[in-house]
C-alpha cells in the first residue's frame, strides 16, 4: 500500500528563501503575519497588509546588511517608520562582516558604579577602538531607571497612565550600559558595514522625545502666568451711522462743522426776503445734517444764524 510513497532522503544544503522583488518580500510580511511569528515588538497593534509592511521593511533593511529574512525578522525592530537593530543584532551584523579582529563588550564597577565598555579592532585596516558608557552617562542623559513605577504615555489610547516599569533601563542596567557603548563603538569603527543604522534602543529614546506629552497636573499650573488677553474687536456702527454714510456723496470729504455754519451764514446773507431765507433753510437742512454729524449741540446756533437774517430782512422793509 505504500510503494509509491517516495522515500525520505538525508544530506542536501539548507537553503534560505531570498526574495528578490519587492512583491515576494510583501508575499513573505504576508506568511509571516497570518503565522503569527511576527514580533509584537516590531508590528504593535497593526494588520493586514499594515503589518506586512512592517516585516517587509524589517527584512529589506536586514538584506542590505546581509542578514537572511527570517534573522532580519530576529535582529530588526521599526520604529516610527526607522528600522533599528537590536543590541545582539549590531554585534551579529559586524561580525558577520568578516573584517573583526576582536570584539569584546562587558560591564565593570568603579568606585560604586557600573561602567559599561565596548572594545574591537578592525582586520582589514588594524583600527582599534575602546568606548565606555558609565552610570553617571546615563544619569546625565536621564535613561536610568530606579522607579518601580513610572507614568507612560499611551499611544493607542492618547493618554498617560502609571504602569510597573518595564524599562530594560530598570531590569537589566549592566547590559544596556554594554550595548549603549557597543553602539557608539561600532558605528564609529564599523560604519560602513552598518550604514548608519543605530541600537533599538537609541531609535526608541529619540522616538519617545519627539512624542514628549506634558504630565503636568492642573494645580501645579495654577501659578503659571496667563497670557495677555487679544484686544477687544471695535464695536460695529450703528444703524444711525450707516445711514448717513449711505446718504453721503461719493468722494465726499470730512464733514468741516465751521465751514458748515459760515456756508449757511454766506448763503442767507444773498436772500432778499423771508421766502429765499426759507427756501435756503429747507436746502442745507441744518438740524438733520447737524444731528447726524453728531453736532446736535450746534443746531441751536444755525437756527441764530437763521433768526439774525430773517431780523435784518424785517428792519429793512420796514425802513
């Protein structure tokens, strides 16, 4: 019943799938994602093709350093779109590169502190090169950790919260004082092999200060001074105003309250009896152009004007 089964076989080369275009990377995010072997770390709360994305950038920035798909996905994280390397994975990507004498990282204590150190030498150009990154380094850059719980910005849910601190700062302060000073030490002396691609770590810290929030509380903010208040806008005219705009001439200049009265005055002086004193009146409309032009207190003194030539057109018909 089983003669046509095919025999199983050993030896042969294991081989590594290799995509070569951008569409087999995707089909390859694609696998990976509906696996579930996908690291958290690396796709976060994304999906579908979202998520595929993110494993397909993980692999093509593996692939320029030489890292094979499925060690990219082991090596690489992104982080607001910038693909970074795990600490292990800067030491592996170097090492692989064939031009390392040694490499040696570590963690010693000096006077009640840790100091951690990185120290490697190129074969191909004898380079060499020793960086160390202390306790008091990251103090004076605030990355340590001594809190049990700390206040976390959320991202997903768009606010801060206190959470048990899971910092790699707080948990494991001797191999993040290692891998701080590998990174500084490898992409020195190692730039060409990394291209420029820096520590998880170093990624996430730069990350988290562009997104800043301030978890100040209200009652603290109490003293801090207000800005000055915008001046207030000025009041709209009123309906009095808009009126006698409309009813003004085009071009016509400011209203002159002296030349006003003195052209009525002149104008009355040419009447030669009661009637052209009336008529005149009626043309220039003191009391109405007065009261628009706010000069209400004045119509009394056009109507003297007025008064004074109707007395004087009276004494000389009398006489």
């Amino acid at each position: 019943m089983n003669s046509h089964v095919p025999t199983l076989t050993g030896g042969g080369n294991v081989l590594a799938i290799v995509p070569q275009t951008f569409e087999e990377t995707m089909r390859i995010g694609r696998a990976v994602v509906a696996s579930g072997l996908a690291p958290s770390a690396l796709i976060g709360k994304l999906e579908g093709d979202d998520a595929a994305a993110a494993v397909a950038v993980a692999i093509m920035s593996g692939a320029e350093l030489g890292l094979k798909p499925m060690v990219s996905l082991r090596s690489f994280t992104v982080i607001n779109g910038k693909p970074a390397l795990y600490g292990d994975g800067l030491i592996n990507v170097v090492r692989m590169s064939g031009k390392v004498s040694y490499l040696r990282t570590g963690c010693e204590e000096r006077g009640g502190k840790m100091v951690g150190f990185c120290e490697a030498k190129r074969s191909d150009t004898g380079e060499d090169k020793r960086v160390e990154f202390s306790q008091a380094d990251a103090e004076r850059a605030g990355l340590w950790q001594t809190k049990a719980v700390v206040v976390k910005w959320n991202k997903w849910d768009k606010k801060n919260e206190e959470k048990p601190n899971d910092s790699p700062w707080y948990r494991f302060p001797q191999r993040m004082l290692a891998w701080r000073a590998a990174g500084y030490c490898l992409r020195e002396l190692f730039g060409d092999v990394l291209g420029g691609i820096r520590d998880e770590f170093e990624v996430r810290e730069i990350a988290e200060a562009e997104e800043m929030r301030d978890i100040t509380p209200p009652a603290a903010a109490e003293n801090k001074p207000t800005p000055p208040k915008p001046p207030k806008p000025p009041a709209p005219p009123s309906a009095k105003t808009i009126e006698a705009e409309a009813e003004k001439p085009a071009g016509s200049s400011e209203f002159n309250l002296g030349d006003f009265l003195d052209e009525i005055e002149s104008s009355l002086a040419v009447a030669k009896d009661e009637a052209d004193v009336e008529e005149i009146w009626t043309d220039f409309d003191a009391p109405a152009v007065l009261e628009t032009e706010g000069h209400e207190d004045m119509i009394e003194a056009a109507f003297a004007i007025k008064t004074r030539r109707l007395a004087q057109l009276s004494t000389l018909n009398g006489g």
